[in-house]
C-alpha cells in the first residue's frame, strides 16, 4: 500500500479526534464565560456557543484537509513519522493560538461590557 494513503489516514484520524475532542472541551467549559458576558440572556449566550463550536469544527477540519494537499510524497516510514509529527505538531500550535486569541477575545468583551454598565 502506497505510504501516502496511510500518512492521510493516519493524520486526519488522529487530528480528527484531537479537533474534535477540544472542540466539546471548549464548547463544554466555555459556556461559563459567555452566560457570564450575557447575563440573563442564557439562549443567547447558549446559541453563541453552539455557532462558536460550528465555525471551529468547520475551520480546524478543513484546514486539516486542505493540508493534506501540501504533503510530499512519502519515501519511508521515517519520513512519515517525521510529516505526522511535523503535521499534527502544527494542528497543536495552531489551536493553541485560536485558543488564546478566542480568550483574549473574551477578556476584552467583558472589560468592554463592565466599562459600559459602571
């Protein structure tokens, strides 16, 4: 079997699962920090995160697939634990920083709303 084919497997299986699995984490803990920056709205706030949740599966997912398009080929099984690594490594790095920059985000909308209500 070509070595090409399971390098795609084998990375968007695992990057799937990485994906999806902090995605329901950021969905799930998240929720705090939203019915706190609409207090007494809890739909709004509720419906911010189930949209929050579809724009980063629909991002992180198909950048993951898109990549797949970048990769050369695949020689041996060393250089496709090295593109996986390198791969997967950056999928990491790259949630990472939406992560802060989603928090970031956040911060700056409540200092925002606390200065608007006082």
């Amino acid at each position: 079997m070509n070595l090409n084919i399971i390098a795609y497997i084998m990375y968007f299986g695992i990057t799937a699962f990485i994906i999806l699995r902090v995605g329901w984490l950021f969905h799930h803990y998240g929720a705090v920090y939203l019915h706190d920056l609409y207090p007494g709205q809890p739909d709004m706030a509720k419906s911010l995160n189930n949209l929050l949740l579809i724009g980063y599966y629909l991002l992180n997912l198909g950048y993951a697939a898109f990549s797949l398009s970048q990769w050369p080929v695949v020689v041996s099984t060393e250089h496709l634990l090295e593109l996986l690594c390198n791969k997967i490594g950056l999928i990491c790095l790259v949630l990472g920083a939406i992560h802060f920059a989603n928090m970031l985000w956040v911060r700056l909308l409540k200092k925002k709303t606390i200065t608007i209500t006082n």
